[in-house]
C-alpha cells in the first residue's frame, strides 16, 4: 500500500512550488503528459505555455523541490502514509472529477473513501443539545446501509458527528487542515486511532505542515468534494460551515440543510440556504435515502446488478456500463476521466442507454445502473 511510482516525487514538488495551485499544474501536466516532464522542460518549451514567466521557471528549475519531495516520501514512508497523487487509479473519483481537485492527498487509515454512499455533515463549533441530538439520530438510522461519513474534526458539530460513527463502529472520515503531525484541535487527538480502524485521515499538506487560516477553505473543499450529499446541521449566518455548502452547491452535490427556530443563531445559516433553494430541507435520514435514491440494504447499489453481456454494446456504450457498474452511480465528470470520452458524447450515450432502460438519471445530475 505504501508502494510510490517515479511520478509521486515530481507531484509532491510540484505543490510545493510557490504561487502553482493544482489547477495550473494540472495543466502542465496535461501538456507535457507527465509530471516528471514538467520538471526536465526547457526553458524553451516552458515559455511556450500561457502564462509561464521567467519567475515559474527560476522555481522549477530549483533542484531543492525535488529534494524536498524525496524527504516528505520517506517520512510518509515511515509514518506509514499513503501518498495518492491526481494520476493514480485510486484517488477518490468523487474528487478526481472537480477542477480544483489536489495533486496530492496524504491518507491514514483502513480504506480510501470510494464507496457508495457518502455523506458530509458540518456545522458550528458551539453545536446545541438539537444540534448533537440530531447528528445523533442520523448516524444511529444509516447503520446497515453502507453509509461512509465526513467531516473535519472540528469541536462542535464535527466532533459530535465523528464521536456518534465511533460508537456506532461506522466509517468516517476526518479532513484536516494541516499534517497529520499536527492534529487541530489537539484535544481530539484521542480520537484519532478509533477513526483509523473504521475510516481515516486525509489531508492536502504533508505530515510536518501546521493549520493555517488558509487552509480550512482547501479542507473544507475537499469535504465536499468527496462526498455524494452534504448536511448543514447547524451554521450561523457566517462560517466554514456555509463555505463548505457553497463548493458543495459548486460541485453540483446535493446539499441539506436542518431547519430551526427562527430565533435561534445557529439556525440562521441553515434557515437561508432553505430559504435561497442553496439545500434541501433534512427531514431525517430516510428521507434523506429516498432524495438520494438510495436503498437501505447493505450492499452497494451497483453490487446485486447481473453481470452484463457487453458483447451487446457498443465500445463507448459498453465503457460508460462497465464504470457505472464497478464504481456505482456517477456523474458526467466523472464518467469523463474513466472512460476518457467527451462530456457531449457520454452525455448522448447516457441519454440513448436511458432510453433503452439500462441506466437512470438521479440527483446530483448523476446515473446509475437499473
């Protein structure tokens, strides 16, 4: 699981340039093919890139990334960090379709989140006794549906949510905005090796790097990003919260928000994404399952299908099945990356295997298999 390829050292340096975010270096990479070939360009062939001055090229050319690539892999090494760049087959599909998905994620734990089902649920760090009642009751009612959960392991509604998966011996995932060498806040460091048994960490930064201010809205894009649903529990009228329902409106993710008294500060938030149709009014858990078209048994949705003759197909409209079919519902974005086809073709073929009654369209402009 630990194993790394030649590329992991060039996108590990690559974030570390400065003033390079993921979405520009997604493009290099996409021009030169690989990460590596970024890195051994000439100054030539760089300049030729929108964009790319002299300043990108003086970082690039600096052998000292490299080197401090190759340190952060054999800490990871003997942290027992996994290191998933952009490129490998298993960086969280979910994630892997957005524009402003990390190069690199750094994970602890038992399983990357992969599966079906999953949902994020955020809110205040000053939660009521409504607030953890109603965390509570939906992660008591998602046992036996194969429901994975996220959240940032923030005090408040964050940690209510982690505790409640715990105790429920539920998979949960906690986002952290800086290294796993400085977990934030340090008083939920005790929970941590509960949550690698069933779930794990993830995080944008390398072990060694602290939380900054800066970095909770990366975290908070990525706990949306990751996830099928988001639910607000409670939000006051700013906060983490709401920019984290804000990448998740973004992402076209389905976003619910529980309702409260009108004079209470902590549902204000939640009260006006209802109010500017910005999330779904959360009635509870099964309610959640059927805007969600999800079933409440264990297996995957995909799991129980026949097997597909794919000799019935077409090339592409056998590809689009066969993603579907392994991975579970997808979206257009999503089907993209897997299939390697255009979004206007996946988006005539899914239309044509509907109509044939083989796959449907779901919320969160999704499909899944029949």
């Amino acid at each position: 699981m630990l194993t790394t390829t030649s590329e992991t050292q060039y996108f590990i340096a690559l974030t570390l340039l400065k003033n390079v975010g993921s979405i520009t270096a997604r493009k290099l990479i996409a021009h030169f093919g690989t990460a590596q070939m970024v890195f051994e360009a000439t100054t030539k062939e760089l300049l030729k890139i929108p964009g790319v001055g002299h300043s990108f090229i003086r970082e690039i050319k600096n052998a000292l990334y490299l080197h401090e690539a190759l340190k952060i892999i054999q800490i990871c090494q003997k942290q027992e960090v996994y290191i998933i760049i952009y490129s490998d087959d298993n960086y969280p599909h979910r994630l892997k379709s957005l524009y402003d998905a990390p190069l690199v994620l750094y994970f602890l734990g038992s399983e990357i989140p992969n599966s079906n089902k999953t949902l994020a649920v955020v809110g205040t760090r000053m939660a009521t006794d409504y607030g953890k009642k109603v965390v509570g009751q939906l992660v008591s009612e998602s046992k036996n549906t194969n429901a994975n959960f996220i959240s940032g392991l923030a005090y408040g509604i964050d940690i209510c949510m982690h505790v409640n998966c715990i105790e429920n011996q539920i998979t949960n995932y906690a986002i952290l905005a800086g290294g796993f060498d400085h977990i934030y806040p340090f008083q939920h460091k005790k929970y941590i090796d509960r949550i690698l048994q069933n779930g794990g960490l993830i995080a944008e930064h390398p072990p060694s790097i602290k939380p900054d201010a800066r970095y909770f809205p990366m975290r908070n894009r990525i706990i949306a990003g990751l996830s099928d649903a988001l639910i607000v529990v409670e939000a006051a009228q700013r906060g983490g919260a709401l920019i984290t329902a804000d990448f998740a409106n973004n992402y076209h993710k389905e976003v619910f928000a529980v309702p409260g008294n009108l004079d209470r500060p902590f549902s204000m938030g939640c009260n006006q994404l209802i109010a500017n149709n910005k999330a779904i009014v959360y009635l509870g858990f099964e309610e959640l399952m059927k805007q969600m078209n999800w079933s409440r048994e264990n297996d995957l949705n995909f799991s129980k299908q026949i097997e597909l003759d794919f000799s019935k197909f077409t090339q592409n409209e056998s590809a689009i099945l066969a993603a579907i079919h392994q991975l579970g519902d997808l979206s257009i974005d999503e089907l993209v990356w897997k299939t390697n086809l255009t979004s206007k073709e996946i988006a005539l073929i899914c239309l044509s295997l509907e109509c044939d009654g083989l796959i449907k369209a779901i919320p969160g402009n999704r499909y899944m298999l029949i």
